[in-house]
C-alpha cells in the first residue's frame, strides 16, 4: 500500500501562539488521526533556519497509508466542509502551507 507525509506548516494569529498550540495539539491531530489512512502525526517547532526564511514557524507530519490519496484527502475535506473538524480563530489558515509526498526511494540510515 502506498505511503504518504502530509506536511503543513502553520503560524498563529499575532500574540494567539499558547491557543493554536493547544487546539493544533489536542484537537486537530486528532480529528485528522481519526480518519481512514491517517496513521499519525507529530508537530514540531522551527529550531534553526538553515536556508531562505518562512515566517511560519510550525511544521506539521502526518504519516498517511491509503491506495488513493485523491479519496483520502477528498474525505477529510468533505469532513472539514460537514463540520467535523473544529475550526480555530487562532490559525492563521490563509498563510498554511500543505503538501502531499508519496513516499519514494529506500530509507538511508546512519552506520552507527
């Protein structure tokens, strides 16, 4: 079965940082962990720009397994748009950036 990583990166509304979290955390990957093919997520937060700058400070990981991402992501929009998926005014939603990878090559590890 095909394997995805859905990434999102996200920011808060000015001064509204400690409420995203708590929402992102506590709610939003849950909703999103409870649908079909979705098998997990884990946040992180920026530590160090290495190269070019994005103000959004979040980042996003969801671990997806599904033989068509198309109807994946089309239940979890069609959920967003019923109602199931709680909203936040604390998101800056027009500045999210989200993207789907298919997973692709061998895992290359480190020899120690």
């Amino acid at each position: 079965m095909p394997r995805y990583k859905m990434i999102a990166l996200t920011k808060a509304m000015p001064g509204r940082d400690d409420e995203f979290n708590e929402w992102y955390q506590n709610v939003h990957l849950v909703e999103l962990c409870a649908m079909p093919g979705v098998k997990g997520a884990q946040r992180y937060k920026l530590a160090a720009p290495l190269q070019g700058y994005d103000e959004r400070p979040y980042l996003a990981v969801y671990d997806i397994e599904c033989d068509d991402i198309r109807q994946t992501l089309g239940a979890i929009g069609a959920a967003s748009a019923a109602g199931k998926m709680t909203p936040c005014e604390a998101a800056d939603s027009a500045s999210a950036y989200t993207v789907v990878f298919e997973e692709f090559g061998e895992r290359v590890e480190s020899k120690d």
